[in-house]
C-alpha cells in the first residue's frame, strides 16, 4: 500500500543539504569539518570574548557558506552581494572611517618619536612575506600573509581582496584571531626582550596639544601620505578624514555616526562576507596551516621589532623611555596599549604607560596602512 506523505518525505530529505553532506563522499565530510570549525569559533567569540564584534558575524558567515545547496555564494545570493563590498573596498575602507573618528592621536602629536616604534613594529609584515617567498607562495599572497602583522583586520581584509582573494577566508581569521589573543601573545617576548629594571621606567606626563595640531595633523597626514603612496588612500584617507570629523568641533553628528552606528552596521556585512570565503576546498589546506602559522610569527616579529626599538629609544634617551611601549607599535587599538600598561604595572605598580603607549600603537595604525598601500603598489 502506498503512502504518498512517506514518497514526499523521502523526496525532500533526498534533495536536503543532510543528503548532500552525507552522500558525497570526502567532499561531505569536508564541509562537515567546516561546519564544526564554525562551532568553534563561534565559542570563541561568544564564551571566550575573543573580537566577537567580527568573529561572531564571520564565524556565521563560514557556517552559511558550508551549509550545502543555499545558493547563498553564487550569482546573486545574498553572502555574493555582501562581498562586493569587500571587493570593491568599500567595508575596510568605513571601518577605517570609524576607527579614525574614536581614536584620539594627542599622544602621537605630542610625541613625534612613537612614529618610529610604529614604523618598527611592521617588522612582522616583512618577515612573514620573505618566510611566505621561502615556503613557495607568490609574490602577492605572500604580501596578503605578511599584513597579518600589522595586527589590523580591516587593512588584511583589503590587501587580500585585491592580491588574493582565494586566501581571504583563513588570513582574515588569522589575523583577527591574533589581534584576540594579544594579551598572551605579547608577555613572553616582552619578558623576554625587557629586562625588569627597564620595565620599572616611569615616563614623564605627555605635553598638552592644541586643538590647532589635532586639526592639522590629519589633513597633513593625508596629504602627505597619499601623494607618496597613492594606493594608501582608501585606508590613509578614511582614517583621517574621521578623525578629522572628530577635532573639528563642527562635526559632532557625522563623527558620532562614523564611530557608532555605521561602524556597526557595516560590521555585519563585512564579517559574513568574510566567512563566505572560508569553504572547505580552500580553508582545509597545508597551505592554510602555513598562513595561521606565518601569521603567528608576524605577530612576534612585530612585538619584536617594537621592543627592540623602545630600548633605543631608550638609550638614546638616556632613560626616559619605557621600552615597553614599543610593543604597542602594532595596529590593534587600544589592546596593544592596554597590554604595555598591565605589563608595566606588573613590573612596577606606580606605573602608567597607557597615554605614552598610545602615540606608538596610533602611529601602528598609519604604519600599517602605509604597509599595506605599499605592497598593494608593489604587487597589485
């Protein structure tokens, strides 16, 4: 006797993603292994905290792009459309907007030096891309694996959109993944670089600055930069023109809309585009370990450099520098910062090098556009 509800049942469950993830072999099993790794991350932005902002909407993004049969990544699916924004630059290019419009760079003006622990925390970025050139990568994706170190998202996301976009799934949670675990990667290798006795230097109280030279200084910036390296303007002028926004005192609705709700509402589409590019037969790779593990390394070369560089400084200084604060010479703001602060105070408790740590870890943001604007002139 025939059931015809059992026939429709049997039908769909025959045409469901369950039939499709179990009914073809390794590549099932593939996007199965990507699913589970969602879960993960998902745990780790949620339980664990670590940048949910953009973990979590990217970790999404990687389920919905593993879940088979959607549509959601081809043609006009909806994850597709997302990602033109990314493509075209556009969502890396208004986090920098954001980001320009709640950081306040008094610290870097009043201390023109921190350009330098800027400059010398991209060490990372150059050391990864000549370890990607040994490891057999090209030119450009060595140039995306090496912007890891600069420690910024948004200026990785825009780097690989543009040199390597097959790469922009696992470079992209690299490097947000790293920026998270900040606070234990950089403790070892500033015991390690930073003796205790160098560590105890308290730094004297940073000079006031004028409204004039906050003013001044990001259209300075942008000029400069831009006509140097013209392919730093998405990142360069976005950052500038929001922090311009900020100090200009006539601006006041535009600067809170930049660093509040248009920050968030561009958040959301680009993590998921993100995670649409974290599919099976791209992520589950020797060539993808590769990346997380270069990745790990940039980041400690960066620590590195700016370590060794704040210990110039502070012999060139005769003291006056903490060389401590050199590791904020990455681009994650302001948890670079934070981090030189609680390791000062664990070396001596009348310490605080928060301010002093920022003018570095602010000019880590232009180093690392600069970076980036440069590797994109070089190989793009």
């Amino acid at each position: 006797m025939n059931f015809p509800l059992f026939d429709i049942l049997g039908q769909m469950l025959s045409e469901s993603g369950f039939a499709a993830l179990f009914t073809t072999g390794a590549d099932g099993f593939k996007s199965l292994a990507m699913i589970l790794i969602a879960f993960v991350l998902l745990y780790m932005g949620i339980g664990k905290k670590f940048e949910p902002l953009l973990l979590v909407p990217i970790a999404f993004g990687m389920l919905l792009a593993n879940l088979p049969l959607t549509g959601l990544t081809e043609g006009t699916g909806l994850l597709r459309i997302f990602y033109y924004g990314v493509e075209y630059a556009v969502y890396p290019s208004i986090i920098f907007l954001g980001i320009g419009a709640m950081t306040d760079f008094g610290p870097l003006i009043a201390r023109p030096s921190s350009l330098v622990l800027g400059a010398a925390a991209q060490l990372g970025v150059f050391a990864a891309f000549l370890g990607a050139l040994a490891l057999g990568f090209g030119a450009n994706i060595a140039a995306s694996i090496g912007i890891i170190g600069g420690a910024d998202g948004p200026t990785a996301i825009l780097v690989t959109s543009r040199l390597a976009p097959e790469y922009l799934g696992p470079i992209s949670i690299a490097a947000y993944s790293y920026m998270a675990l900040i606070p234990l990667i950089q403790p070892p290798i500033m015991k390690l670089v930073v003796p205790d006795n160098l560590a105890s230097i308290k730094m004297t109280q940073l000079r006031e600055v004028s409204k004039t030279e906050k003013i001044v200084f990001p259209i300075a910036v942008a000029t400069v930069v831009i006509l140097l390296i013209p392919d730093t303007a998405p990142l360069i002028g976005m950052l500038m023109l929001g922090n311009l926004l900020k100090e200009s005192g006539v601006t006041d609705r535009l600067s809170d809309t930049a660093s509040n709700a248009l920050m968030n509402i561009i958040t959301l589409p680009l993590g998921l585009a993100v995670g649409t590019k974290a599919v099976a037969e791209k992520f589950l790779t020797f060539e993808t370990i590769s990346i997380i593990v270069l990745g790990l390394c940039a980041f400690a070369f960066s620590t590195f450099g700016g370590l060794v560089f704040g210990r110039i400084m502070c012999a060139v200084t005769k003291g006056k520098v903490n060389p401590l604060i050199g590791s904020a010479g990455v681009s994650a703001v302001p948890m670079a910062a934070r981090v030189a602060q609680v390791e000062g105070q664990k070396r001596n408790p009348s310490n605080f090098l928060l301010m002093h740590a920022m003018g570095p870890n602010v000019a880590g943001v232009i180093g690392s556009a600069v970076a980036a604007g440069f590797l994109l002139q070089m190989f793009g």
